[in-house]
C-alpha cells in the first residue's frame, strides 16, 4: 500500500514539476508525471530492498524528492533542447 502512496506522490512532484518548468508547450502533459511516477516507484523498492523501513520518514523523503528532481531535470533538458532543436529547424526552413 506504501508503494502506492509513493507513486502517487511522484505522480504529484511530476505534474509540479510540469506546471513549474517553462516551455510547456514543447513538451507532453504527462511527461513529468510519467517520470515522477516511475522515479519514486523505483527509488522506493530499490530502498526498500536495501532495508530501510516502510514507516521510516526518510525513505518518503528519499523517494518523494528524488522523482521531484528528477522530474524537474527532465522536463528542464527536453524543454531546452526541444526549443533548439525547432529554431535550428526554423532557421533552416527560411533558407
């Protein structure tokens, strides 16, 4: 039940991280919430395989800022490289 209450807060930190983030349109709406939702999926089993405890404050933490940062950085290098990209190609297109 725990993992569900992490994925969901990933899912949360993402779409945050979305709104936060500029250059909303170049991207997906479900972007940052896709990977939000997967970061903390993954950062809470690899934690709780390493033995932290289900009840333990810092696994949430851990969990829940990791898929946070990690949702940020994503959407922060697509939406940059995204916008490069379309004024390289503008620039080509008028030549």
């Amino acid at each position: 039940m725990e993992l569900l209450f992490a994925v969901l807060g990933g899912l949360l930190a993402g779409a945050v991280a979305h709104v936060v983030v500029p250059w909303r349109s170049t991207r997906g709406a479900l972007l940052g919430p896709a990977v939000g939702g997967i970061t903390a999926a993954v950062a809470w089993e690899a934690l709780t395989w390493a033995g932290w405890r289900y009840d333990g404050g810092w696994i949430w933490l851990v969990a829940l800022v990791g898929a946070g940062v990690v949702a940020v950085v994503t959407e922060w290098v697509l939406g940059r490289r995204r916008t490069t990209a379309d004024d390289a190609f503008f620039e080509r297109a008028r030549a």
